[in-house]
C-alpha cells in the first residue's frame, strides 16, 4: 500500500524543477525507501537509511523527493521499530537532513525551497508532533538532540500550528522543559526550541512560566558568566523576553517570586570595562531590553499595565537599576555607542512621569571629586558632543522625559541660564566639570556662530525646547537673556530669541550655499530652530513681542514660507510661527498687531498659498513617519549575525529613505509636538478667519465730509454727520461681510489651490469677488425660494387631506342624526297609537309569538341554505384533491379512513363533559 502511494508521486521533481533527468532521483530515492520498508535484512535497511541520509543532505532535488514520499516511512519507523536505536537515530538524521535549508550558489528568486515545503509537509502529519515528544524520553542521546532539532525547524517556519498542537497534548510543554536540566548540548537546543515556541503565544508562556522557566533561565545564565557569557546567554535572555513581553502576569511573577537582582547583576560591568566583543554587547542589549519591557510594563490593552509599570519602576529603582544604567549610558566612555543609546533610553522612560525618579536623577552625581559633576550636566554634555547621531537622540529623549509635566524640574534648569562673559565661553571645549548645566547650554547655543556648524547649537535648542514647553514662567525669564556679541564693535548685546532667528537665517543660507544637505547637521537645524520658536511663542505674548521687535525676523518668516526650495517642513514650521504672531499677538501698535500681519500674509503670500502650507506638511515624509524609525528590536541570532546590526541602530536605514526632509527628523520630533501643531493650525485658520473679518479699529484718515461747513448751521450739519455716518457703516458692514466670504472661502479651499495667481489688474479682481458674490446671493436665493415652495405644497397638501376628513366626519354625523329623527318620530307614533286603544286593551301575545316564530323559521331556513351552499363547495374542492391524490398515486380511501369517527368521539367527549 505504501509504495502504491509513493508511485503516485514519480516524477514530483521533474515537475518542480523541470529537468527532464530529475526522475533519476525519484526513481532513487523509491529504491531506498522500498529497502528500508519491505527490506528482510536489518543491515541492508540501516545502509540504505544512512545512504538516504547523505543524499537527501547534499542534494536540493533528494531533499524534495524525500519530501513527497518519505515521511509516512520514516515515522513508520519511528513508531514501530523504537528497540532498534540505530534506525531510530538513521531516521531523525535524514528527517533533520530533509529540513536544513542546502546553501548552494544564488539560483532564481522564484526557486522552490525544499527545506520549507518539507517542513510544512511534516507539520501537517497527524501524529508527527506527538511522536517526536514521545522520542524525549528516550534514554539515547543523539534520538533526544535530533528529535530536538527537528522540532526547532518546524517551529522556525511553522509556528503557530506546531504551537497549537502542542497545547493539546499531555505534558508536551513539560517534556520540552525537563530538557533544560539536560546535558549542555540538549539543554542549548532546548533553548532555541521554546525561543521559537514562546513567541506570541500568551498561553503557552504562562505553562513555560509555571514550570520553573525564570530560575532555570537565571540558574543557565550565572553559570555560563552573565553577560561576559556566549550566545547562550543571548538564548537565555531572549527567551526571558519572550515570556514577559506584553504579558502583565509574567512580569508579576518575575517580579515577586525571584525578583530582579539575577537582572541587575547581568548589567554589572566586570574585569577590564573597555573590553567588549559583539557577543558581549549583544548580552548586554538583550538584558537592557528586559529592563525596557518591565518599564513598558505590558500590552497597551491590558487593564493592570499602569500599576504594573509603577510597581517594577519601583522594584528596579530600589535595586539601584538607575545607577547601573547611568554607568553603562554616561560614565563608561569604552561602552559600545549601542549600548549607551539602550542605557540612555532605559533612564527616559524609568522617569517618564515619576515625580520620585525624576528627583533622584536630578540629585544624582557622577564621578570623584573633583571632577564630580551632576549626571544630568555629564548627559547634556553628551548631547553637545556626541559623534552619533543615535546617542543625541536616545540623551534628548532623556531631558524631553524630564521635563515633561515637571514645572519644577523646568524651572530648575532654567535658574541655571546665566549668560557668561565671552572670554570665558571660549574654554568650552576644555574639560571644565564645573562649568555650570545652563553656562553650558548657552554656550551650546551660541558655538556654531564663528566655524558655521549648526548641528551643536541645534542640539543646544532641542534640549531648551523642552525647558520651555507649557512653562510660561520659564518663557518669560528665557526671554530675558541676552548674549554678547563676540566684539563690542559688532554691536551691543541681543536677546537670546533674536540669536537663534539670526542662526535660522545662517542655516539657510548655509544649505542654499552647498545647495544639498549638510553632512554636519545644518540639514535639521532649521527644523529644530523653528521647533524651538513654536514651543517658545505658544501662549506667550510677550515672546511674540520680543520676535517682531526686529523688523526682518518677519521678513526673513515670510521669505521662508514662500521660498519653494526649502524643503515642506521647514515652510510648514515657518508659517506655524507666523501664525503664532496672530493668535498670540497682544500688540496694539500698529504695524505689528494680529491685523497687520494677517494684512502682510494676504499680500505677500497670499491665504489659500498660506493655507496650503498646512496641509503640505499633514502629508509629508517626516509627518507621517514621526516615532516610526526608531522601532525597538530585539536581538536574535538572526537579526545580530554582524556587528553592522547594532553599531549604530538603524542609521543606515534612516538614510536610505529618500525625500527632501532629512529623514533624522521622523526621530527627534515626537507625537506630542505634531499633535500640537494640528491643533495650532485649527487655531490659525480659524483667528485668521476672524482678524480677516473685522476692519481695522483706528482710522488714520479724516474724511473732509466730516468738516462743518461755512455758514452750515448746526442742525445742518448733525444731520449731514448723520447721514455720512450711517453710508460709512452701511460700507462698513459690506466690507465686513465680503471679507468674512472670503477668507471663510479662502480657509476652506486652500489645500484644493496649488498655488494662487495674482490678479495684476485690482478692478478685475472686485469684478471677480462682486460676480462670484452676487452668485452665491443668488443661489441662497433660489435655494430659499424652492424650500419655501415646498414648504406651501407640503401645507397645502395637509390642509386638503384635513378638508376631505372633515367633510367625511360632518357628512357621517349628519346621517346619525337623520336616522335618530326617523327613529324618534316612529317611536311617538306607536305612543300616540297605544294611548288612542285605552288602557284596557292588550296586545295579542299568541299573534306576536307567531309572527317571531315564522321570521326565526326564515332566518333558520337562510342560514341553512348558505350551510348546504358551503358545503357544497367544501365538497367540490374535496372532490377536486382526491382526483389529484389518484394522479399521484395516493390512497385516498385510506387518508380519509377514520377522520369521521375522530371527529364522532371529539363530539361525545364534548357531550359527555356537557353532561
């Protein structure tokens, strides 16, 4: 029966890889089979089992033959010869054989890989699954690791069914656990097996769990060497995170049964700290990812997340996981770039809104006297000299986190700003411990003005960014700092808003210049710069007042919003900022209220060219991808074969993405900042739409009309004031109504208009406005005129149908009374009949009887007739059925039979009841 089915399969490898000599290897590998199935001999079956191993493992066409036919005989023997430990061992081998991937010269894209069609093919029998964990208990070794690695490879590629059907057998998960305290090798395959097996599979990690998982994992760990130990660490610790990840009750347990000390000490440095191969960092990577899922604290949709987060920020705190952190991110300069990036992101989100942690980062200090310092001077100072671009982002990340809802932190750091002399900022690049955090931001800002490198002083602007944010009382004292000019003769000192809008205007001229992006970060600094002054003048007047009291800074804004060879977002900021001028505008000179600079947008760029500016940036590169780039992977042995993988963590991927904005930016704007934007633009629009509307409140122009007039007498001229001033409102308020059209119309259709053409000639303009105005009146007209036309026909309609049952209800009210009148009038005559007989006259009883008796026989008789009429009909129709029963062959006698007598007793039981 068994070679029947494998001759159903002849020719399986011609078919798939068209070679017409390919049936050579069925034909083959049917031979071996048919040996080891029908052989007599038990050596010939187990040379031909070997020979059918070295084949299949050498040979991609052997390996899909094997495929089509083999299986069915390799379990056979699995399952019955288990006495016989060679034949069991020979088919393990060629069953691991059939399901490793041969790695031969690249052939087409398209090209069938056997190892996976095998897999799926193995997954798919019956008791395959069951079979092999039954194989574990034996006492061979080699039938252990094979079995083991079989199962490896069909989880590689088919998880989620291996991972179902494991589930339903006794024990399964528990035969694989006991593996752990095998011997090294089984217990290192053992690992990779539930690696695959735990992934997204929330049962099964609770099982893995509950059978001992954390303190097997810890116990292989602390005797491999921590995190100076091999890939079996990396194994262990990837596991580990596979059975926390999102799962809530995973880290519970974790946390109160063996706690997180075997974490922390993994994180210790040890012997020579500048001593560190890629598999050291890979470990150290794994442990910091933990760290970073206990923080996450489990699925967003999991009700005990937040508790959860809290209670392990506190369990890890109390374990001084900060301190570790701040060694591996901060002080240690030999800690891979990878690393301290991991180390500094792991600080964010330990005191991402926690009052505690973030007053403990804030008192911490690093280093010995005298070159202690405070940890958050010794990270800014990252910020400010780092070569990687990575660890700028992940040290930022730490002050954003900072800052966030911390008016007191904020408030801290900006008592710090206290601008120094210039001879003294000069010495920055010097290891000065003791210059102050705020001294050193300042100087941060001001350091690109003389060698034109922008990227520090960008950096310096992200981190005052975020002591400004939603802090009115840190905007207003920032406001009042001024810088000194490098030279007294260069003039005297400016504040510090009027020195980041001067760099704004160097980074653009700089980019213009090269006419590419700058390597050295002056490609972002506009970005930045223009992030800071939107945070900046939010909500906060006097810093509107501060950025228009030098004329060009509106100037150069309106240049860079209508300037196409900047790039979407930087016109998209830029016109934010302009915007902020009207909301947030307080000013009553003229010149530079909220009117005059909507007045100066009309002109010079035009609303709906304005408008457009919004919805260019919505749908940009950088909008749409904002905290996408820096996606958090974990590292298998898959995704860290080189050290290229974690050298400086998704740069090069970053930089592969082409669009005109620096792709950098998708990292160092967050969701927070975008959200505000789309909210500051629902503002502007709508402001602008308002200011738009209203004329101006001061007139600077008196009319001659309004003079009295020589001889004018003064009721004269009240009346003549009178009239003028009641044409000048009327004028007014169509003004008002034709502006408030038109930049409501402007609001609306801007992201419709790609650009907007000035109209050269201004009388054709107002022809344009007064025709399409007196065409919407006309519209609203005629709109008005059919609702009202409906409206009548609706109500006239009603009025009608309201007539008619009027008139039907006084037309049935009229015969009611008609016939109440006959009855009366018959009822008097009988009256006045019986009083003219007299009263000893007496109706003739027997003649009435009769006469009710011979109309009751008439109405019996009638309703006898129309009985029989019924029945006569009831008659026919039977009639008719039976004759179509006959046609159909139906009995008709036969479903008749007894319906009469049923309905004879129905009657007698009705008597007898009645009785």
């Amino acid at each position: 029966m068994k070679m029947d089915l494998m001759s159903g399969y002849k020719g399986v490898v011609g078919l798939v890889f068209g070679n017409e000599n390919s049936s050579n290897e069925d034909r083959y590998v049917e031979r071996l089979l048919d040996r080891i199935n029908n052989g007599k001999l038990p050596d010939d079956r187990r040379n031909a089992i070997t020979e059918l191993q070295a084949v299949v493992s050498e040979n991609k066409a052997f390996q899909l033959a094997f495929g089509a036919m083999g299986f069915p005989i390799m379990l056979g023997v699995l399952k019955e010869e288990r006495n016989d430990v060679e034949m069991v061992r020979g088919a393990l081998e060629t069953l691991v054989s059939a399901l490793t991937p041969i790695n031969h010269p690249k052939g087409p894209s398209n090209e069938v890989q056997p190892d996976l069609m095998n897999t799926d093919l193995l997954s798919r029998e019956e008791e395959s699954i069951p079979l092999l964990l039954s194989l574990l208990e034996e006492d061979d070794f080699y039938v252990r690791y094979y079995t083991l690695q079989i199962l490896t490879a069909l989880l590689s590629n088919s998880r989620q069914r291996l991972q179902e059907t494991i589930l339903t057998i006794p024990r399964g998960i528990t035969r694989l656990m006991d593996m752990l305290m095998d011997r090294e090798v089984i217990r290192n395959e053992a690992l990779l097996l539930l690696t695959h097996l735990t992934r997204e599979a929330e049962e099964i990690q609770k099982i893995v769990v509950f059978e001992g998982a954390y303190e097997k994992i810890f116990s292989i760990i602390r005797e491999e060497g921590n995190s100076d130990g091999g890939v079996v660490v990396q194994d262990c610790l990837e596991l580990l995170n596979n059975l926390i990840r999102s799962n809530v009750s995973n880290q519970v347990l974790l946390r109160e049964t063996i706690g997180f000390d075997s974490l922390i000490l993994i994180l210790k440095l040890r012997g020579s700290s500048y001593s560190f191969t890629q598999q050291k960092t890979i470990n150290l990577l794994s442990a910091l990812e933990t760290i970073k899922l206990l923080l996450k604290g489990g699925s967003e949709a999991d009700p005990g997340k937040d508790a959860n987060k809290q209670k392990n920020k506190t369990a890890l705190v109390q374990k001084k996981v900060l301190d570790s952190m701040l060694i591996l991110g901060v002080e240690s300069q030999w800690v891979p770039v990878a690393v301290r990036c991991a180390a500094l992101r792991c600080i964010g989100d330990l005191i991402a809104g926690d009052s505690k942690n973030l007053d403990l980062l804030a008192s911490k200090v690093l280093g010995e006297e005298p070159q202690a310092e405070p940890a958050l001077n010794s990270i800014l100072r990252i910020i400010l000299r780092s070569s990687s671009m990575q660890e700028f982002i992940a040290a930022d990340d730490v002050f954003k986190n900072f800052c966030e809802k911390n008016a007191d932190g904020q408030a801290m750091l900006a008592s710090t700003l206290i601008p120094q002399p210039y001879s003294i900022n000069r010495s920055f690049h010097e290891e000065d411990v003791h210059m102050s955090f705020g001294s050193m931001l300042l100087h941060g800002l001001t350091l690109g003005e003389n060698d034109g490198d922008l990227e520090t002083c960008s950096r310096a602007a992200s981190v005052l960014s975020h002591i400004l944010k939603d802090n009115l009382q840190c905007k207003e004292r920032v406001l009042r700092i001024e810088i000194e000019a490098p030279m007294q003769s260069l003039g005297a000192a400016e504040p510090l808003m009027h020195r980041m809008v001067k760099y704004l205007a160097l980074a653009s001229s700089m980019k213009s210049k090269d006419g590419k992006s700058n390597p050295s970060g002056n490609s972002y600094a506009q970005a930045i710069i223009l992030k800071l002054l939107v945070t900046w003048i939010a909500d906060c007047p006097n810093a509107v007042h501060c950025f228009l009291d030098a004329r060009p800074h509106l100037t150069y804004l309106l240049e860079l919003v209508s300037n196409l060879s900047e790039t979407v977002c930087i016109r998209g900021f830029a016109a934010v900022v302009l915007g902020e001028c009207v909301i947030y505008n307080k000013s009553t000179d003229s010149g530079k209220d909220a009117f005059a600079i909507v007045d100066i947008i009309s002109q010079k760029i035009g609303l709906s060219s304005y408008f457009l500016k919004f919805d260019e940036m919505h749908k940009s590169f950088v909008f749409a991808n904002v905290g996408s780039s820096l996606t958090h992977r974990s590292f298998s042995r898959s995704s860290a074969a080189s050290m290229a993988d974690i050298q400086d963590v998704d740069e090069n991927d970053l930089s592969e993405k082409k669009n005109t904005d620096d792709p950098i930016l998708t990292t160092i704007l967050d969701s927070y900042f975008v959200n505000f934007v789309k909210r500051l633009e629902e503002n502007i629009r709508e402001q602008i739409v308002e200011v738009y509307s209203r004329p101006k409140t001061q007139v600077t122009v008196v009319p001659e009309e309004i003079e009295q007039k020589r001889g004018e007498s003064d009721g004269e001229y009240i009346k003549r004031l009178k009239a003028f001033v009641e044409k000048q409102h009327s004028e007014i308020q169509d003004l008002v109504i034709r502006n408030g059209t038109l930049a409501e119309d402007l609001a609306k259709t801007g992201s419709s208009f790609q650009s907007e053409q000035r109209v050269s000639g201004g009388m054709d303009r107002v022809q344009i406005e007064t025709l399409r105005r007196d065409l919407q009146e006309a519209s609203k007209r005629l709109e008005l005129l059919k609702a009202e036309k409906a409206k009548i026909e609706s109500e006239a309609t009603m009025y009608q149908n309201l007539a008619g049952k009027m008139e039907s209800d006084l037309q049935s009210l009229s015969d009611a009374y008609n016939s109440l009148e006959q009855s009366n009038l018959q009822l008097e005559n009988e009256v006045k009949a019986l009083r003219g007989e007299g009263p000893s006259t007496f109706p003739d009883v027997e003649a009435i009887k009769a006469e009710a008796r011979e109309e009751a026989l008439k109405e019996s008789e009638g309703e006898l007739n129309d009985l029989l009429v019924c029945l006569g009909q009831e008659q026919s129709k039977v009639d008719r059925l039976s004759a179509r029963l006959l046609e159909l062959g139906e009995d008709v006698d036969q479903l008749l039979d007894g319906i009469g007598d049923d309905a004879g007793a129905a009657e007698d039981v009705e008597d007898e009841d009645d009785d």
